[in-house]
C-alpha cells in the first residue's frame, strides 16, 4: 500500500510540474510557446501550378521532391516560422496537374515572399571571343551576344553562394562582392577554361546581364571565383542567398493566393480553446454525478492528460491548427469513454458481490482488453490519414494519434493508482462512499 500511494504521490507532483512548465512557457518568445499554424496565427496560403511537361515521367517524381526542397530552403531564407511546403497531383486518382502548396504563418510582406519563392536567378560564365574586347556591349549598352561563347559553367554547378567585401585588391577593399563556391563538378570544368584561356576575358552573367568581365590571369583549380558588379550590399547579400538556394528544377506559376488575417486566426484560436474548456467541464460534471468516487478520479486523470497533451505540443513541437485542435478534443473523449468502460465493470464486480478493492483491480482488467483493441484501431486511423493525408489532415491525424496513446497511460495507469491509493475497502469511508454511490444495483 505504500508503494501505491509513493506512486501516486510521485505522479502528482510530477503532473504539477508539467502543468506549471505548460503555463508558464505560454509568452509568444518563449521557446517551448504553442506553435500556431496558419489557420490559427493568419499568414499567406499559395498555391503554384509546376509545369512538367518538358520532363520525362520517370523522373516527374524526383523533380518534384526537388522543388519542394528548394522552396523550403527559400522559405527558411526569409525567416518564416512553420512553413510547410508539399506538393500535391490533382485528379481523383492522382494524375492530374502537379501543384506546388506553400504555407507561410505570420508573412506580412507577401509580395517578398512570393517574390523570393518564385525568382529563379541564371548565374552563366561565357567566354569573350578573340577580338571582342572592346565590343562586348553595343550602342545601346545592351550585350553584344556575337561577343561571347558559351562555356557550359552555370549556377547549377553552385555549392555555395557568400557575400563578401572586397576582391583582393586595396582599391575595392570596401566593395561587397559574392564569392561562389562551384562543387566537384564544377570545380573542374572551371579549373579547364582558365587553364586554357589565360589572358582572355570571361563574363559573369545574371540572368542575362553582364555583371563583369574579367581577365582570366591564371588557372584556379581552387574551385571559388568573385562576382562583383557595384553592387550594394544589399544586393549583393540577396543575390548571394538566391545563388545559393538554386535553381528550380520545375517551372511553377503562382495560381492562387489567400491570405488570412492575425485578427481572424487569433479568433480561431480563441473558439476552440472555448469549446475544449466546454467539453471538459461538461464531462467532468457527468462523471461526477454519475460515477461519484471513480468520477472524481476520472476528472483528476484526465487533467494530467491535458497536461501532459499540451506539454508534448510544446516540447516536440506540434504545429496546432484548428483541425488539430479538433483531434485533441476528440482523443480527450476517447480518454473519457475508456474511464466509463473502467466504471461499469467496475460496477458489475460490486453487483456480483465483490469487495471495493477487488472490483478496482478486476474493473481494469476486464476493461483493458475492450480499450486495447478500441485505441488500436484509432491509431490505425490515425496513421493511415497521417500518410495520405493532406498538410490539414496531417496536422489532425497527428494530434489524434497522440491524444489516443496519451489517453491509454491515463485512464489505465494513472486512474488505476489513484484509486488503489485511497485504500478502498467495504469498511472504510471511500469505499462506503462507493458502495452508496450507484455501484450496488
């Protein structure tokens, strides 16, 4: 006995600490506060068309596993907090369009992020033809395109992109340059034009312009080269951010946009927590009335679930949406709905004449085999709309599947020690109370 009430003793107090961890990590800027979605933090929900029509069908696949890694790796640049980025083929069989689904919480300056999610920048190097020198840019200043020659060394052979001050030289010592770093690839097809043209002149093109012309001087095998254009710093900051996210593999037309407002998704917010706090009172005052002692018990469980729930949203994080907290909800009621299962066996051990301590151990027994098979299934569920899901399904199918594990080690483990620490017995109050409560039909 005991070491049942030590256990219960133990579980509250480590319930209080995660309860008080719970409350007191709830300031906007503190790490371990709620990570809202976009539903519920408003932000910028885009949608992109990929245009894949250029691209063999054995490799459609691939090419779109690439696209959302460079659009997440933009997004990440701009400093959204929670982005999710998938793609997505129409159709009810899916083979229809490929699409591309970006969602920013918390974006106020939508036209950057599209601005950087879209822009595709084409970094080439091109060799000035032998007596063009002097004729690189025509009248007009636009680029002599009989000037130069292809090299075949572009932006897709980038491993890195850095802003830097300064080329070398005192003179532009203070100028911010972008040093690029090629990979292995690129590295050697680089180290080959300036072993072969020292003394010659090759342009450095951004998107089409011609940012400098250099005299090649000697062979670089080091696999780095400067690309400077009087740039600001600025410019020359994002022009090195965009070379280093790379290139799209997929061309994508931006199709839709919608924007939720903070005001409407602080309300959101809001209207469930409202109907979760509902829901809980309105079971707990059934389970009171109804059940009495174990009721009581159930109440106190299903307080430290919360509890433990809401901390596992903090520490993992769980990004929370309006669908999630749904789920959430829900597996709170899954939590109840395992205690009434424990209470009528409970209930049918005392009507066969059993002693209030042998109908709690017995009652958990004979209710496991019915919870065990009824979470499994949910679970199941759970992880069947998790994987086909969509990032709204997902967000739900999460919390669910969560909720539904939480809840077993609440109504079985917790419950059960908290009933058999009060020492119930048909001589002592608590079991007297028990026994007046409805049990003894």
């Amino acid at each position: 006995m005991f070491a049942i009430r030590y256990s219960a003793v133990l579980v509250l107090v480590v319930a209080a600490a995660v309860g008080f961890f719970v409350w007191k990590t709830n300031a906007p800027t503190n790490p371990f506060a709620f990570k809202l979605g976009l539903d519920l933090s408003g932000g910028t929900h885009l949608v992109y068309s990929a245009d894949t029509s250029k691209v063999p069908p054995a490799q459609v696949a691939d090419d779109m596993a690439a696209l959302q890694q460079v659009i997440e790796r933009r997004v990440n640049a701009f400093g959204v907090g929670e982005p999710v980025v998938q793609t997505q083929q129409g159709g009810a069989l899916g083979n229809g369009a490929y699409r591309l689904i970006v969602e920013l919480p918390g974006v106020t300056d939508v036209n950057r992020a599209i601005a950087m999610i879209g822009q595709t920048p084409t970094l080439e190097f091109k060799l000035v033809k032998p007596g063009f020198e002097a004729s690189t840019t025509l009248a007009d200043g636009s680029v002599n395109p009989d000037a130069f020659q292809d090299t075949g060394l572009t932006g897709t052979y980038l491993s890195s992109a850095a802003l830097q001050f300064g080329n070398g030289s005192s003179a532009m010592a203070s100028n911010p340059v972008v040093e690029v770093t090629f990979n292995s690839q690129g590295t050697q097809l680089f180290s080959s034009i300036t072993d072969q043209n020292v003394g010659r002149e090759l342009g450095i093109f951004l998107d089409g312009k011609l940012l400098s012309a250099p005299v090649i001087q000697e062979k670089i095998d080091t696999g780095n080269a400067i690309i400077s254009g009087n740039f600001t710093a600025q410019q020359a900051k994002d022009l090195a951010t965009n070379l280093s996210l790379g290139a799209l593999p997929v061309p994508i037309t931006l199709a839709s946009t919608q924007t939720i407002g903070a005001t409407l998704g602080d309300e959101a917010a809001h209207a469930g927590v409202l109907a979760g706090l509902i829901g809980f009172l309105a079971l707990s005052i059934f389970m009171i009335f109804w059940y009495r002692l174990p009721g009581v018990v159930s109440v106190v469980s299903l307080g430290i679930y919360v509890a433990l729930m809401l901390a596992l949203f903090k520490l993992v994080p769980v990004v929370l949406t309006a669908a999630g907290i749904a789920g959430f909800i829900l597996s709170v009621g899954l939590a109840v709905d395992a205690n009434v299962l424990i209470a009528e066996r409970m209930k049918e051990e005392l009507i066969a004449g059993r002693d209030a301590s042998h109908a709690i151990r017995e009652g958990f027994s004979r209710a496991w085999n019915a919870i065990r098979d009824s979470n499994i299934a949910h679970i199941i569920a759970a992880v069947i709309l998790f994987w086909f899901g969509t990032s709204l399904i997902k967000g739900f199918a999460l919390v669910f599947g969560l909720g539904v594990i939480i809840s077993m080690l609440s109504a079985i483990t917790i419950s059960r020690t908290f009933l058999l620490a009060l020492g119930v017995s048909a001589s002592s109050r608590v079991g007297r109370f028990l026994m007046r409560s409805g049990f003894n039909l």
